[in-house]
C-alpha cells in the first residue's frame, strides 16, 4: 500500500499565524512599499495638478530665466554658480532619466526639464554679461590728468553741469577705461559732444558701493555700464579735435529738446522736455520730489505709457488714412500696414529718447501687439509680456536687479492680468446703455486697475525706495487720462503744425496741460500722510510676496487662490521686521540712533543730504535729524560722543569718534573697555577692544555700511550682501 507522502513545508499554508521574525518582516515590507509610493503618489498629483491646470506655459518660462539671472546675483563665488548650473544639468537629465517613455509623466517630465534648462540659461547669460562689459574700477581717489574721446553728453541745467562719458586710458595702469565727469555749465561748450576728444584734468572716484545695507548699489551699475570711475572737472578743459561726424541721434534729441523748451515757460518745459525726447536734466529737484511722492514719477521716464500712445496714434491714424485710398484698401489688409506704421513710429520714438531697458520693453511689446492685431490674435496676453521680458533679459540681464524693469513688468502685468479676468470681460463687454453709464464703467475700471498696479508695486517700491505712497492711484485716475489722451496729442500736434509755424495756440493748450499736472503733483504730495516712509523690506520677504503676487497672475482657477498664502507670510513678515537700533555710513562718519525720540539721532549734520536721505530712509524716521549734542541723553566733547541704549533687558554703551585728533592711547583704551560697540570714522589702535564691536576704519572696509539690532545682538552689513562680484572686489580693496 503506497504511502501519501507528506507536502514540501513552503506549499503548507499558515493558519495559526506567523512566527514573530515573518510577522516584523512583512511589516517592515508593507511600510517600505507605503514610503516608496509616497514619491509616486505625489508625481501622480503634479501630473493630474498639470493636465487641468490650463494655463498658459510661457509666462512660467519667463520667469524661470529670470529666476536663473537672479541666483547669479543671490549666490556668491564662481564656485556656487558652477554648482548651480550643475545641478540644474542633474536635475534636467534626471527627469528624462526617470519618467522618459511613461505616458503618465508627460507634463512632468517637461515642465522639469524647461525648468532646469531655463534655470541655467539665465545663470549663464548674466555671468557671460558680467564677464564681457564689467569694468574693473580704480582702486582709489586720485586726480589724473586725461585725454579721451566723449562717447555720450547728457545736459543737465537744473543742476547746472553737463555730464560726459569718456573713453579714456589710464596713465598708471595703461588700461582703457570709461570714466563719466560732470563739468560746470559756464565751462561747458557745444563742441564737446560725441566723438570730440577732450584734453583735462579731473577728481575721480571709484564707483561708491551702498552707503547702508538696503541702499542703492552704484557700484554694480557702474560694473553693467562699463564705467570705471566717476568725478568732477579740476581745472580747465580743452577741445584737442572737434567731432569728425555728428551723432544723429544725440543730436536729434537735443534739438528736438530745446526746441520744446524754447515753445513752452517754466517746469511745465521740463517736463515736456522729458515726454518729447527723454530728456529729464532740466527737470527741478522740486518738480522731481513732489512727482515721486505723489506716485506720478513714472510719467517722468519714457516707458509703456509713452510707447503704447505714440504707437496707438499711428495705428489708428494710418489705418484711417490708407482706408480712404481704395486702391490700398482692396489690396492689402489694412490692419497690417498700419500695424507696419505703427511699429516704426515706436521703433523711432525708442531710438529718439535713448532706448533705455523700460522704453525698449515696451517697444517690444507694443511690436508684438501689433503682430497680433495684424494677425488676428488675441493682443493683450501674458505671452506677449513673457517675450518682451526674456528679450529684454537677454540684451540687458542685469536690468532684472533694478527697479525700472521690476517696477514696469509688475505694472504691465497687474494689467494683463486684470483685463484677461472673465468678471472683467463681462464688465466692459459692450452694451445697450447712456454715454454716462458707459463713461462711468470706464472710469471705475481705471481706478481699480490704478489701485491694483499700486497694490502690485507696493513690495518693490518699499524694497528699493522705503516709502509708501498713499494718494498715487488717485492721481493717477486724473494724470494717466490727462498725459495720454491731452498733453501727448498736443506736443505731437504742435511739432508737426510747427513745420508751418502754427504750433503757436497748440504749445498754449499744452502748457495748460502740464501745469494741470504739476499742480495736481505737488498738491498730491503737500496732502498730510501723503508719503510715509517704512523701514526696509528684506530680500526674503520681497521674493515671498512678488512669488506669491506672480502665482496670483499667472495660474487660473482655484489654484490661483494659494497665492494668497506667500503674499500674507510676506506682508505678516514685514509688518514684525524690526527697525535698526544703529545705522552706521561706509565711512563711519554718520551715525544714526533709532527709538530714543520721534526724530531720528545722528552724529553728525551733513552738509550734503544724500548720507541724512539715507539714514531717514533705512530708520523709517520722518522729518528733522536731532544731533547727538543736543539730546539730553548723550555727552559729547570735540572728539567723542557717549551714549547709553536701553534694549533687550540691558543697557548698551556707545562711544562714538567725532574728529580725527590724536588721542592719548591709554585713555582711549580704558573708554573702550567701558564700552560695548565703538564707531569711529578712522583706525583705531588694537589695545581699543570694546565689549562687542568696534566698527573703526579697518572694519568699514572690509564690511562696508552696518546695521546693528540690539535686542537680537546682530549685525547685518553690506559685505553680506555683495559675495566676489567684481564691483564688490573692487570695493573692498578700497
């Protein structure tokens, strides 16, 4: 009898359960299969976030370049650059790596890989900028005597000079250079104009680094303009060789400038000046505050605006014309020669008023506007501005760290934005209605698009300039209408009736015009809280906000709303940033001293008002500086300042140098011991050791202009800003 033999112990199925070491092993199996699904869970919601997203790609390729040019300016050794620009190589490929021939990882996979690309295209277009026209500035004050070529005039009555940029050579170093000197109107003469060679003796400065954390960088202008230094006329000046041919460009603009200014009385002059040829060096110091703080600055500065009228004027205009030649008309599509005409009315008034980075992305986005039209397509989309952007970062990358570019994209942004809204489509879609109710609706939508472009400029204005306007989208309802459709029309109008010599009654209703717009200024900016200055916005809190500002604009549907978050945190951050206790010059000659009064406490009274300008700006503190020698609270002699802080639970001791007198070195020793930070404007001697810091010459140099925050027992100055960029190299070897 055959025996049943018994089954192989793997085929026995369990019943009673496993035993303690399979029990843990499969459980650690079922967890590592949970983790390993994470990454595929999230992808799978990335690719379904992308497919119905529906919203337009180009815009965010746009704003990858310039986050690229930005991490170039952000980091801050060569090696960090490579390292970036390897990672997004690794990044790029990887994606291809991991979800190439997966049909559910499509729109991952490239918006991946244009990412990381885009990315890396940015870092490498401003490095190769920076490496091609950077300009190694002089290594210290000095007076030489020059003899160059003018490569561009820049008038400037109301400041009484002419401003030269020359091309010239280094007598030491034997170098090329461009150097930029401002010479006295009464020494000033018509032959000195571009391509004149110029023989002279002149002070020269290399270009000034920020005076404060937070301040205008001069220096990383001057490095993108190829200027090496800047100074002023010493002496006499000679014209060695008349220009060999006139600059018919420059030449154009001064004559088109003058002519205006010989038409028309007063500011109002200036100002249409500025709007006819882009010249503002007539324009008052006055005229030119109460434009800034009234919120009207931007009328100032030939951009969208300005370009968008002319070019508008022609279309219209020409496609008038031609349809009243009914030859033309039933040969060729009219909108297309009048998109024609219109882009070379732009493309000339570009080139006139000297084709700077705002005037030329508007050119190119009116250009582009007129492709549409001419074809048919939707005109105003944020494609369209994406282009203009990336072909105004690839000729000018560096333009994307100014306000000029960050300030006109935002603009013309919040308006795209706004009027691709389906609710606003519906508002001003054409109805049975009155003129009245028709104008009002207009009116209404041009004072929320003001209010939304104020509310989109707000985090940079405050980044850049610490200020705060109040009334600017209100003046602007009135000032926009008045530039655009009155004072532009007429100055057209009045040169073109000029060649007849009846421009007469047409330069009247124009001065009318822009004395309009001067008074509605400067009443604007006299109003109480009209300009209130804010103590200033970090690069972190700024980059929240516009990232969360750009979310809001970019995406649509529901998934726009989650921009709301960033630009809450942003603005919930700000509003807690702390104010500087101490703001401490490049120099070390200006000090300021926050939270003692409700002015602001400084060492010393300038005689200038850029270094006080600054110190207000960056302490938020508003009207008249209060010296130390004034304030109860401080002693001073002849050469020093003490003062006694209270914060964060302890008292801070300040002694402050006045002069440069010799001190007894025992003395000072002992007053630093007593002290927590020493300022002084010159080299103090080792045995002078403070209980914290000692901000003496040697320290400004190699750190350049500090902010000191008490309560958190930090500092913060420009040096940590700047990394090796050339134009801070140069600066610290000052």
């Amino acid at each position: 009898m055959a025996t049943r033999s018994a089954p192989p112990v793997a085929d026995v199925p369990f019943h009673g359960g496993d035993t303690p070491h399979d029990g843990a092993a499969q459980r650690q199996w079922r967890k590592r299969r949970r983790l390993s699904s994470v990454p595929a869970a999230l992808a799978d919601r990335a690719e379904r976030f992308l497919d119905r997203a529906g919203f337009d790609r180009g815009p965010w390729l746009a704003v990858g370049f310039a986050s690229g040019i930005g991490a170039w300016f952000l980091f801050d050794a060569p090696w960090e650059w490579a390292t970036f620009l390897a990672a997004c190589a690794l990044g790029g490929l990887g994606a291809l790596a991991v979800w190439k021939g997966k049909e559910d990882r499509t729109q991952l996979m490239i918006a991946s890989m244009a990412l990381a690309s885009v990315l890396a295209l940015g870092t490498s277009v401003i490095w190769a900028r920076s490496a091609m026209v950077g300009a190694e500035p002089i290594a210290y004050p000095r007076v030489l005597s020059l003899d160059g070529r003018v490569l561009e005039r820049e008038d400037q009555p109301a400041e009484e000079r002419v401003r030269l940029t020359l091309a010239v050579r280094d007598p030491d170093h034997r170098r090329a250079m461009k150097v930029r000197i401002n010479v006295p109107l009464d020494r000033a003469t018509t032959a000195m104009e571009e391509g004149a060679r110029l023989r002279l003796k002149a002070r020269l400065m290399p270009p000034s680094p920020p005076i404060l954390p937070g301040a205008y960088d001069f220096a990383r202008t001057a490095w993108f303009d190829g200027l090496a230094a800047t100074g002023s006329l010493v002496g006499a000046i000679d014209v060695v060789h008349a220009a060999d041919r006139s600059a018919p460009l420059a030449d154009a603009q001064r004559t088109l400038s003058a002519h205006v200014r010989a038409h028309m009385d007063g500011s109002a002059a200036s100002i249409a000046a500025a709007l006819a040829s882009g010249d503002r060096g007539a324009i008052s110091e006055a005229d030119e505050a109460a434009m800034r703080d009234s919120g009207l600055t931007h009328l100032l500065s030939i951009s969208g605006l300005h370009v968008s009228a002319v070019i508008a004027a022609a279309y219209f205009l020409a496609i008038k014309l031609l349809a009243l030649w009914p030859w033309l008309a039933l040969r060729m599509r009219l909108p297309l020669a009048a998109a024609m005409v219109g882009a070379l009315a732009g493309i000339g008034y570009t080139l006139l008023t000297g084709a700077e980075v705002p005037t030329v992305r508007s050119c190119v986005g009116a250009v582009l506007v007129l492709i549409a039209l001419a074809l048919g397509r939707e005109p105003l989309s944020l494609r369209m501005v994406a282009v203009a952007a990336i072909v105004v970062l690839a000729l000018w990358p560096e333009s994307l760290v100014g306000p000029s570019f960050q300030m006109s994209f935002a603009a013309v942004i919040a308006i795209v934005s706004l009027h691709n809204a389906e609710w606003v489509k519906r508002f001003l879609a054409p109805r049975e209605e009155s003129a009245f109710a028709r104008t009002a609706r207009r009116v209404a939508m041009l004072f929320a698009t003001g209010l939304l472009i104020e509310f989109a400029l707000m985090p940079i204005v405050l980044f850049h300039f610490h200020r705060a306007g109040v009334y600017g989208a209100f003046a602007n309802v009135v000032a926009i209408p008045l530039v655009t459709f009155v004072t532009m029309p007429l100055l057209a109008l009045a040169l073109l009736l000029d060649v007849v010599g009846a421009g007469a009654p047409v330069w009247w209703a124009a001065q009318l015009s822009l004395d309009a717009l001067l008074g509605l200024a400067h009443f604007t900016a006299t109003q109480p809280g009209a300009v209130k200055l804010m103590p200033q916005m970090d690069l972190v809190t700024v980059l929240t906000i516009v990232g969360g500002l750009l979310w809001l604009a970019l995406w649509k549907g529901r998934a726009r709303l989650c921009g709301l978050l960033p630009v809450a945190g942003g603005v919930l951050v700000f509003a807690l940033t702390p104010i500087p206790d101490i703001l401490i010059t490049r120099d070390g000659r200006h000090v300021g001293v926050t939270g003692e009064s409700d002015r602001l406490l400084v060492l010393r009274e300038s005689r200038s008002s850029f270094a006080s300008d600054n110190l207000m700006e960056l302490a938020g503190a508003e009207g008249e500086v209060l010296p130390f020698e004034r304030w109860p609270g401080a002693r001073c002699s002849p050469d020093f300042c003490v003062l006694t802080l209270e914060r964060g639970d302890r008292d801070w001791h300040l002694l402050m140098a006045r002069s440069r007198e010799m001190v007894e070195e025992r003395a000072l020793a002992a007053a630093c011991e007593r002290a927590d930070i020493v300022i002084a404007d010159r080299f103090l001697p080792r045995s002078c050791q403070p209980r914290w810091l000692k901000a003496d010459r040697r320290f400004l140099t190699r750190e350049g202009g500090t902010a000191v925050y008490l309560a958190e027992e930090r500092i913060r100055t420009v040096a940590q800003s700047q990394g090796e960029h050339g134009w801070w190299k140069g600066g610290s070897r000052r």
